[in-house]
C-alpha cells in the first residue's frame, strides 16, 4: 500500500495560473482516461494529490503511484532544458522549485512508491530532452549512452538540492533520470475540447445514442475531474477516504458501456411493451406516457456519476423479480401486480426526487415482456 503517499504533508498547491490551463488540465485527465480505457488499462486516477494527477494500474491494493504534471504555455514554441530547470522566488524569499524540481521531489519523498513521473504538455521539447527521452524510452542506461548529458542535467538539478549529501543525491537523480517522461499531450490549446469529444465518442462506438446525450455524458464525466481536482483534502487520510475524495477508475467507463449496451437492448423491445399494454386495453396517452417515462429512465441511467439513482432501479427492479415469482399463479392479473409493485415501492419513491410512481408501473411492463 502507498503509506507514505497517504500519510505525507500535501505541498503548496498554488493552483491553476488560469482557468483555461485548469481547464486544459481536467480535459487531459479525461483524455487520458479513455485512451488507457481504450488500452484495456485499468487505472485509479486521483486528481490533484501530489501532482496535478496521480494514477495506479492497481485499484484495490496500489503499491506505487505514477506522478503527471499538466502544464501549458502560449510563449513557448518548445521545452528545453533550461526552462524545465527554472527556479523563481516565492514572496518570503524562499525558492520555488522548477518544474523537473518538483518531479525529483516525488521521487526524493516517496521512494519506491514513486515508479514513474510525467511531464506532459500542450508543447513539444527540444532535440535535447528529445534525446535524453529517445534513449530511456528504449530501457537504456543514459550514463552509459550520453554521459555529457547525464551530466549536465544532474548539474542543473544539484542547484535545487544543493542540501542534500552526494550519495543520496545521485542515487534519487539516477531514478529520477530513468523513470521521467517529457512529452506533448496530443492536445493542443487551439482544439483540446473538440479533440477530446471525438476520443470519447469513438470508444462510445454507437449510434444508439442520441448526440445530446452523448455529450452530457461527456460533459458529466468532465465535471466529476473538475470537482475532484478541486476538493480540498487534509493528510493522514485513508485510503478509503483518498479514492472517495479524490479517485476516479477505469471502472467509470466499464458502467457506462454496461448501460450503453442495455440500453441498445432494451430499445428493440418498446415494441413489445407498447403490445403488451394494448393488450390490456391501456389508451393511447397512458401508453405513451410509459414510453416515454422508460425512455427518459434510460437516459438517465447513462448519468454514471449519478449512483444513487441506479441503486434504486436496481432495488425497484429485485423487488418486480421478488413480486413476479411469489405471484407466479398469478401472474397475468397485471392490475394486482402492479398494486404490490406500487405499495411495496412506496417509501422509495416519496425518498427520491427522479422516481415517481408511473416509473415503477413502467419498470414492471418493462420486465414482463423483456
């Protein structure tokens, strides 16, 4: 377990320069997530912890963590070395560290549950990050391949550590130099908000859902990083608390393609339930009426930060099981099904704000023909 990452003081988090860059930042995060989604990676993502995003391939048990800072900027044509190196002083006079500063303090402070770090951007670097990243990328030793480059980024990063003893410096800058990644985002400051929209809907892969929804859910996704990003956590915290606060998993997108399928399924079958209550000599409008209520209950359904709503279909839906096989004798006498249906629902519908009777009527034709 990540201990010293939970238990460690969060530094000073000076926050988004702007909201465009915190902007681009949540937009990244959600990037991210469903390109390692599309990879078949699973990833518990916490937001603003440490880093401006930290993340685990191991959602129940993480032994270490990989760092990313999301950084943009509209001076720059591209990164070099002394830009990433560059200090500024802070207003007591203290130093502020660079931004490769702060990625070899994640290393310095937590060790081997520090395995990678990242700089990412909305800018390329230059031919000599290039070439430091060309040579690590392929498992290389860089001391052994470039030493003058090993060397001269050591000698801009011991002016930021010029405290710490030798030894324990080189052995932290030989992690840090192996296990860090500078690289452009694939998002532009021009276009990120479009280009993100098309990654989310490629992995979608339907056309059985409406664009508008597609984009709240989308827009909804969104939202859950940027208020995560922004919730203001104290350390010690738990590691229940820590995911609850801060976490976002792959499994985001693994309920959101589970009700996207149910949803292509249950579309064909309108059809039937619209039979079924002719049969049953319901009018127009109340046939309609029901449509439309499963209809919108479907939609909602593919709000997947919106637990608490699925929670109750899910228990609305045990109870229309329970219902239908104690009434089994029974069961064509659908006036009487529908009367337990509502008096055993009660309490949870007079709870909820999205949940009405005429829901759960609907809900029952719905398992009666599917």
């Amino acid at each position: 377990m990540i201990n010293s990452i939970l238990q460690s003081q969060l530094r000073e988090q000076a926050g988004s320069n702007s909201f465009n860059r915190f902007d681009y930042q949540v937009h990244w995060i959600v990037y991210h997530m469903i390109n390692e989604y599309k990879n078949n990676a699973p990833f518990l993502i916490f937001c603003e912890y440490h880093d401006d995003m930290t993340k685990s391939n191991d959602i129940e048990n993480p032994e270490c963590i990989e760092f990313y800072q999301i950084k943009t900027s509209e001076t720059y044509k591209k990164w070099s070395m002394e830009k990433l190196c560059r200090t500024t002083k802070k207003a007591n006079g203290n130093i502020k560290h660079s931004f490769l500063g702060f990625v070899f303090y994640n290393f310095l402070t937590f060790n081997s549950e520090c395995s990678k770090c990242h700089f990412v951007s909305n800018i390329d670097c230059d031919e000599t990050i290039g070439t430091w990243q060309s040579i690590i990328e392929d498992g290389k030793n860089l001391k052994e391949e470039n030493l003058q480059l090993y060397n001269d980024i050591k000698d801009m990063l011991r002016k930021e550590y010029s405290i710490l003893e030798e030894t324990l410096f080189t052995e932290i800058y030989d992690r840090f130099i192996h296990n860090t990644y500078i690289y452009y985002g694939n998002l532009s400051l021009n276009n990120y908000e479009k280009v993100l929209a098309g990654e989310f809907f490629q992995m979608l892969d339907t056309e059985d859902i409406y664009t508008s929804n597609s984009n709240k859910i989308l827009r909804d996704i969104i939202e859950e990083v940027r208020k995560k990003s922004k919730k203001k956590i104290t350390t010690p915290i738990s590691y229940h608390k820590l995911v609850e606060f801060k976490g976002i998993s792959s499994d985001i997108f693994n309920r959101l393609k589970e009700q996207v399928n149910s949803i292509q399924k249950k579309s064909n079958i309108y059809n039937d339930i619209e039979s079924l209550l002719i049969q049953y000599n319901f009018s127009i409008p109340r046939r309609k009426l029901l449509i439309r209520k499963l209809t919108k209950h479907n939609s909602r359904m593919l709000d997947i930060i919106n637990s608490l709503y699925q929670d109750n279909i899910i228990e609305i839906k045990a109870t229309i099981d329970s219902i239908l096989e104690e009434n089994y004798i029974n069961i064509d006498d659908i006036t009487m099904l529908k009367e337990k249906l509502i008096s055993e629902c009660k309490d949870l519908v007079n709870a909820s704000e999205d949940i009405d009777e005429i829901l759960v009527e609907a809900l029952l034709y719905e398992k009666l023909v599917s």
